[in-house]
C-alpha cells in the first residue's frame, strides 16, 4: 500500500466534497496497492472512505495480498460479493470507476435505494497525475528508450519496405528494449497518409518527396512513453516546409506556456495561436496534449474545453499538428514534466527538419 498515494486520493475527496469512491480499475488499483491482483470479469474493488477507512472486495482467487490498513473482503465464487459491498456503502454520493462495467455498478444499485451514483474516478487521476520521484525516473527510462526508436525507425526508412513493416520493425525494438505490445499499432504514415492523425499502417510504400510521420509509444516498466517526429524522403517542397516549421514553432509555444499554474488550455491556445495565425487553424484538428504515465492517455489533458491547471510532477504530451486531406500532415510530439519553473522535455531526438534517404 502506498499511504503517500492513498493521502493524495482523500485529500482530493475531501476538497471535492466526495466521501466514498469504489475504485475498480486495474491500474489504479496496482498504482494504489502494489498489486496487480485483476478481477478480470468478477468483482475486485477498494472501497475508500474520505475519513481514511479502506475495503477491499476481491475473489479468494486472486486476491490482494495481506495489506496493513485494508480491511479485506475476500470472497469466493457463488458468494454475492455486491452485497458485501452494498453493506459497507455510507448513504449518499458514491462514486463508481468510470470504467467498471455497467452490470456492476446496477448490482450494486439495486442493493441500495439510498446512494447516489456519480463518477468518481477523479480523485485517483489526481493523485496520478502528479507522478513522485520514482515515476519520473520510469518515465524518463522509456522515452530515453523512445528516443533510441525513434532513430532507429528513422534509420530504417526505405523504399522497399511497408509502412507495416516499418511499425513491426518499430515494435520489435521496443520488444527488445523492455517495451509490452498491449494492443497498439505504431504509427507510420508515409505520403498523404499522414494527414489521418491515427493511419492505421498498411503496404504503403515510400517515394521521393513524401513526409514520413512516425508516432510510437510503449509501456516500459508499466509507464508509457509517445513521441512523434516528422521526416521527408529525399526532397520536400516549399509548401511542406512551410507547414513543418508551423508546427515545429507552434510546439515550441506551447512548451514555453508549460509552469505551475498556469491553465492547460492556455498551452493548449499558445499552440493553437500560432496555427490559427499562419492560417493553418482548420487543419489542426486535434486536442495538444493529454497525460501521460500508467495510461498512455490520463489526466490531465491540454485541449481548448481542458479544465486542469499544470502541476509540478505532470506529465502529458505537446503534440499540435496540421492535417491537410489528400495533401501533407506533420505532428511533432514530445512528453514533458512540468517542473518548478517550466518543464522538462523528456524526448530530445531533434526536431529540425530533416530530409533523409540521400
Ligand atoms: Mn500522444
């Protein structure tokens, strides 16, 4: 149990007025415990009481290790674990993990007439989203790794391979190099391709004056890294300069903006400002930045709507680029950690236009 993480969480409930949450997510729940006990479809859950009280409720099968502090409500199968949980709950406001599956939350529901469900997984994203010293050195170990797969897939460039075969090779690097393929596909967009901000990849194959765009990220150590850099196959035109340098300064505003304090939508706006400026406004059509850390995309996000303030520990990602149909598409993406004065830019692969395959 980490008593540091789980203080942060009731500070957070208390300021937001929130007296009990159910906490249901996988990653929450390790970030929490140290436990990477997963209920998987079943019930496993912390219950935690904005006066400090913590239950959990999980199957005998996978249950949390002995924790001090935690009163533990283990259950097996053909035991009613929502009932268990109902009998704990306090009338009033609960709230419910934003992911939990919906027949969990209605179990438990219907146990009760008195709560009010609400989301509640706002108190948790807090705490993680102000990463301690130990998160910031796993977050700098994978993008230190970013930055190696970042070249190496700028250094396999070639006219004979798939865009594909470019990611899968991308992928393998990171395999190689403590990175976990969940799922994801890395991004590689060659030519036009690299106006769809999400290019699935395909057989694509490279030509002489197409943008190479090239966006990869990977848990290491649970922590994920995201970077995304923008090259050009043996010659780019003016019209594709002009647009990489609308982004390269666009991303560089925004991470000027980045210190305590200030609003993420201002980061958000400094970047937004200097493409709406150089006339480019319609084709940014994405948010800046979100959060970044046991989730590839957490709290807090950097978007025109975002609420979040930027705090020391943040991490999330400066990501403005231009998309134009049928035409080019640059983003550069860096991670950043937001420090006492500033932040600090955890990938440093260079950002200056670079043509390659000469
Ligand atoms: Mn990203």
């Amino acid at each position: 149990m980490n008593k540091q993480r789980f203080e942060q969480v009731i500070a957070a409930m208390q300021s937001g007025g929130l007296d009990q949450i159910l906490i249901t997510e996988d990653r929450a729940l390790s970030y929490l415990t140290g436990s990477k006990a997963n209920a998987m479809e079943r019930v496993g859950a912390l219950l935690i009481k904005s006066n400090g009280e913590v239950h959990s409720f999980m199957n005998k099968l996978f249950r949390f290790p002995h924790i001090e502090g935690i009163v533990a409500h283990d259950y097996v199968d053909g035991e009613d674990p929502y009932q268990m949980i109902a009998d704990e709950l306090m009338p009033g406001k609960v709230g419910f993990d934003d992911t939990w599956a919906t027949k969990h939350t209605i179990n438990i529901l219907k146990k009760r007439d008195d709560i009010i469900p609400e989301v509640g997984s706002w108190p948790v994203n807090a705490s993680r989203a102000v990463k301690d010293a130990e998160e910031i050195r796993l977050l700098k170990h994978s993008s230190n790794v970013n930055d190696q797969a970042i070249a190496y897939g700028i250094a396999n460039i070639s006219e004979t391979i798939t865009e594909k075969e470019l990611a899968d090779k991308i992928d393998d690097f990171f395999n190689a190099n403590g990175g976990v393929n969940v799922g994801q596909w890395q991004v590689v967009c060659y030519g036009a391709n690299a106006a769809d901000p999400h290019h699935e990849p395909d057989g694509t194959l490279v030509k002489a004056g197409d943008e190479v765009l090239i966006d990869i990220f990977t848990p290491i150590n649970g922590y994920w890294c995201d970077m995304t850099r923008t090259v050009y196959w043996k010659e780019v035109s003016d019209h594709q300069r002009e647009v990489y340098e609308v982004v390269k300064k666009a991303q560089q505003a925004a991470i000027d903006a980045v210190k305590p304090g200030v609003a993420l939508k201002d980061i958000d706006a400094a970047a937004r400002n200097v493409i709406a400026e150089a006339g480019y406004g319609e084709y940014f059509i994405t948010r800046t930045g979100h959060g970044a850390g046991l989730s590839v995309h957490e709290t807090p996000f950097c978007s025109p709507d975002s609420k979040d303030i930027a705090a020391v520990g943040n991490c999330f990602s400066i990501e403005p680029g231009i998309y134009i149909p049928g035409d080019t598409g640059v983003r550069i993406e860096d991670l950043v950690i937001v420090t006492e004065d500033g932040c600090d830019v955890l990938t440093v692969y260079p950002k200056d236009l670079q043509v390659v395959g000469l």
